[in-house]
C-alpha cells in the first residue's frame, strides 16, 4: 500500500466501514432489536438503548417492517354473499300433458308480468335457478281450448344429501285432468311437493298409499299441509302450486321458440329452507305428495 495515495486510503478505508456497517444491519441489527423488544416495531434501536437506560455512540440506521393493510371486514362478507357466487341450477322435465304449451315469466320491474309465450312444447327439459320461484305459462291443454295457467312453483336451494342427486336427475312436474278440473273449474289451489323419500320412510308409504295411488304420486286429505306431510317423509326438492290466478299480461310479452343461453332466472326469491331429518339413497326415484286446498 506503499505507493497509494493518500486519498486511495481514505476511499478504501470508508468502503470497509461501509461493508462492515451493512453486514451489522443484516446480522447483528435484527438480534439487538429482538434482545431489547423491538420485534415488530418502527422505532430505532438508539430509542430502545434509551429505554433500557443504556446510550449508544452513534445513531444505528432505522429499521423497519410492512405493515399489513387495514380489511374492511363489511366489504370481506358482502364478498362472500350467496348470490355472488355462481347460480347454481338443476334441471325440470316437464312432463304431461303431453302437446302442452308452456312458457314463462321473465323478471321485470314492469308493471304487467312479461311472459316469454308458448315457449315449448311438453314433454321440454328445461334449466331453472335454485332458491327462487318461477311462474309458468300453459296454454294448448287438452280438452280445454283457450283457458290459460299460471302456476308456480318454487326450487328451494339444493341440501348438501340431495346434489349430488340433482347434478345426475332431473325434477319431475306433470299435471293431471283432475288438477286443472279441481283448479279451474272447483277453485281449489293445487300443491304438489316433490321430495326425494327417506330410506326409512319406505315401508309406511306403502301403507299410507290408496287404491289409485302409486308410489309416484301420493294424494294427502283435504285437513292435512302436504307441505308439512312432504317435510316428514322426504327431503324436499320442488313445491308446484296451480291455482286460478290470471293476469293482463304486458305488451312486451312476445311467442317464440326459447333459444336460451342460461338457466331462466325465476321472479322471486325462495323463502323455504330444507332441513333433512334423515338418510337418503334417491335409489327409488322421486315422490310427489298433492292436496287439494280452498
């Protein structure tokens, strides 16, 4: 280092200290913070020598963490709100009377319902929403030219025992001479509540089942919910009403083929929750509990 100059000492000097300082920061800096408490913490490590009562020679460079940001825990649930998500659907054979008519209304803040008219004809599958209430249209029913339904019927959101039966089945709805007979012509209100029976309720179906009766379908007393009945034998996937209502429909409404590009949406929300009280298979299918109600 003979024939260095002085000014070349200096410079060498200065970036040894440098080095030397760095590696302290790196090392020595974060085990002095932790020793006096300063884990997680803004403040120097002169403040905490001072807080032990101890002085340091020379300020030590500040050392600092990120902070983690603030969440807005109102905008965190709203994010996980049901209806964020994808809808979920499953799909409606529309099976009898075969030659029917059939279409829907369209969600609308109009004061007349729009109705998507004549939109397909029985037997149609079609895919609706869960957990809302949808209103059908039937007109060409048999042996009863120019009269015109409007029943509803209401998807409950799928429980977790019956999707997986959803995703591979499709739900039933068909209407009998003696439901549009009762609803038209007597004034009654019509229900029918689809479940998929409980394994142990088998047995008892059998017996509760009338002459004329199936285990398709199962026709309830005139003082009995088939609602509730239907609640106590299976786990519920469908509740159809068909009862007298008319409407003065918009303008808007218009006939046509319905060359939908996803699952028609429904009018309303559903307000029936599903509580399953028991095991189900849905190795025999579905059942349809009905009443007739004024």
């Amino acid at each position: 280092m003979d024939g260095w100059s002085r000014g070349d000492k200096i410079s060498l000097v200065s970036l040894l200290v440098a080095v030397v300082s760095a590696v302290a920061a790196i090392v020595v800096v974060p085990d002095v913070r932790r020793k006096l408490g300063l884990d997680g913490e803004t403040a120097s490590v002169e403040e905490g020598l001072k807080r032990a009562g101890l002085k340091g020679n020379q300020a030590v460079p500040q050392i600092s963490r990120p902070r983690v940001p603030e969440v807005n825990v109102k905008q965190a649930e709203s994010s996980m709100e049901p209806n964020q998500g994808p809808l979920q659907v499953c799909q409606v054979s529309l099976s009898d009377p075969v030659g029917m008519r059939v279409g829907w209304q369209l969600p609308s803040d109009d004061a007349k319902p729009i109705f998507l008219q004549d939109a397909r004809t029985m037997p149609a599958h079609l895919e609706f929403t869960q957990g809302r209430v949808h209103r059908l249209r039937l007109t060409d029913i048999p042996g009863r030219p120019g009269l015109i339904m409007y029943p509803t019927f209401e998807l409950p959101q799928a429980a977790a025992v019956t999707k997986g039966f959803l995703n591979n089945n499709s739900i039933n709805i068909f209407f009998t001479p003696d439901d549009f007979e009762y609803a038209a012509d007597a004034g009654y209100l019509v229900t029918k509540v689809i479940i998929i029976p409980y394994n142990d309720k088998y047995n008892e179906l059998y017996k509760e089942k009338k002459d004329n009766d199936t285990l398709v379908s199962i026709r309830v007393n005139q003082d009995v919910d088939p609602i509730q009945r239907a609640e106590s034998l299976g786990c519920v996937l469908m509740v159809v009403r068909l009862g007298t209502r008319q409407f003065d429909e918009s303008p808007k409404s218009a006939k046509g083929k319905a060359d939908t590009d996803g699952p028609i949406l429904g009018i309303a929300p559903s307000s029936m929750i599903v509580k399953p009280q028991g095991s189900i298979s849905g190795s025999m299918g579905t059942l349809t509990i009905y009443g007739y109600s004024k």
